[in-house]
C-alpha cells in the first residue's frame, strides 16, 4: 500500500507530465508537502513506492538535485527515451550529467512568481 507521501509524489509527477519537464527531487518533495530528506532518501523511497503501484506514471521525471545520474542507471535509458541529452560528467566517469538542466527542469516557484506578475499587469 503506497503512502501519502507516494501518493503525493504521484499527483506531482502527473502534473510534470503535462509540461513535459523534470525536476528535482527537492522540488518535487516540496511540492508534494514534504522535505526530500537526507541525501534525498524520503523522496527516493516514494519513488520506490511510485515506481511499484503506479508504474504507468513517469518517475523518471524526478532527478537528483545536481542533476548527475550514475551511468548504468535505468532511468538514464528512460531519459534518452523521452529526448533529454545527457553527457559523461567531466570529472567522474560513472556519472552523467543532463544537458540544458536550467532549460528542462519545472520549478513552481517561478510558476508563482508569473502568476503575480500577470496579476500586476
């Protein structure tokens, strides 16, 4: 049975989805009410969670904080999959890195700050 953390986790990998970007695992943790924890393990074990009852939904969409995935990780496949590039990091060669990470990950903190300046207008 998935938490209510995970099922947060979920809604807000749907709403990634839909504007097709990423983000990291602090911003999706906190989106979804909570902090990542340590290391990110609090958001990393409900995606643990997601991954196994809703495995429809694109965990993958949730990515490390310095935006570095080891390289034989399966979400690597699944980010090419989707067109995101990522590069071999320049000091560590079992890592990679995504490419344009400023111009691919969701932050809702600058969608606030469009909507307040919207209303400004």
């Amino acid at each position: 049975m998935a938490s209510m953390r995970a099922e947060a986790v979920a809604e807000v990998l749907w709403e990634l989805k839909k504007v097709d970007k990423l983000a990291t695992f602090k911003e999706v943790a906190q989106r979804a009410g909570f902090s990542a924890g340590a290391r990110g393990r609090t958001i990393i074990t409900c995606l643990e969670n997601v991954k196994r009852d809703w495995p429809h939904l694109q965990w993958w969409r949730a990515v490390p904080d310095n935006c570095c995935l080891e390289a034989k990780d399966p979400q690597v496949v699944l980010l090419r999959e989707a067109g995101y590039s990522l590069n071999g990091h320049p000091e560590q060669e079992t890592m990679v890195v995504i490419v344009d990470s400023t111009e691919v990950l969701y932050s809702w903190e600058d969608e606030a700050v469009d909507a307040a300046v919207a209303s400004a207008e």
